[in-house]
C-alpha cells in the first residue's frame, strides 16, 4: 500500500505592505468583485493606516489568499475596507482571524472606534465578531458624484 503523498501548507498572517497588485487583483477576481484601476488600487494602499493579508506557503511558494486594509485618522478611528478570502480558503476561520489580527494592531494603535461597510450577506459575519448594526440608531450618508 503507497502512501499519499500530501504536501503541507501553513498559513500566517502580516501586516507587511509590499503586495503585488496583480496577486491582489487575481484574489479580487476569485471572489467576484468588480475590477479597480490598478493605479487607484496603488494609491489606495498607499494610503490605508493597516494592511493585513493573508499567506499560504506550500513548498516554499507564497500565495496571497487574503486581504484587507483599514483608513484612520490616526487617533480615534479607523475604517476597515476590502476584506477579501480566496473561496478555497472561506469557512476556516481565516476571515475571523484576519479581522481579529487587524482589530488588536489597530487596538494597539490606541484606535477606539473600529467601522466598516457590510454587504448584506456578511452582515451576520461581523455581528458575530462583535460589530453591531448603526450603534445608538446613527445612520450612515454617502454622497455620491451624478
């Protein structure tokens, strides 16, 4: 009898912000969401307080499985943006562990007020990791261009 020969993988997270546009563009494609300019894209990233994504290595490859950035204004607040998870890898708990690494770096930033916009069928996702619906009744607005 021959053994199956498996090959393991190990997953970590980091908050290192060199990311390959196109890598991160691939694991946007794989979960549907409309293509962005790269150069917005570039800038956006630029621009965010944190990065965190998420990595698997197998045989000394890296891919980049996982994302998402939160803006601030580096004292009170921050808004988390374009969380991501490759479909290979949802139902794993990396989502909950990439959130909960960028709430405890954003934690240790002294950021108190933690937000995010949520898709409707994520919504439950993010109660269950301890975000609430429009706290003490406020309503978001958005102004968007005609």
């Amino acid at each position: 009898m021959r053994k199956k020969n498996t090959v393991q993988s190990r997953i970590f997270f980091t908050k290192e912000r060199k990311i390959d546009l196109h890598d991160l563009e691939e694991l946007c494609d794989s979960v549907g969401w409309s293509r962005r300019p790269l150069r917005k894209i570039q800038r956006a990233l630029k621009n965010s307080f944190i990065i965190v994504s998420a990595w698997e290595i197998r045989k000394n490859q890296r891919r980049l499985i996982g994302f998402a950035r939160a803006t601030s204004d580096h004292a009170f607040n921050a808004t988390i943006w374009d969380v991501v998870i490759h479909p290979r890898f949802q139902s794993q708990g990396l989502g909950k562990g990439m959130i909960s690494y960028m709430i405890r770096h954003l934690k240790n930033e002294d950021i108190s007020n933690i937000t995010l916009f949520a898709d409707p069928q994520v919504v439950d996702f993010y109660c269950r990791l301890g975000f609430v619906i429009e706290p003490e009744g406020i309503k978001g607005m958005f102004w968007y261009p005609n």
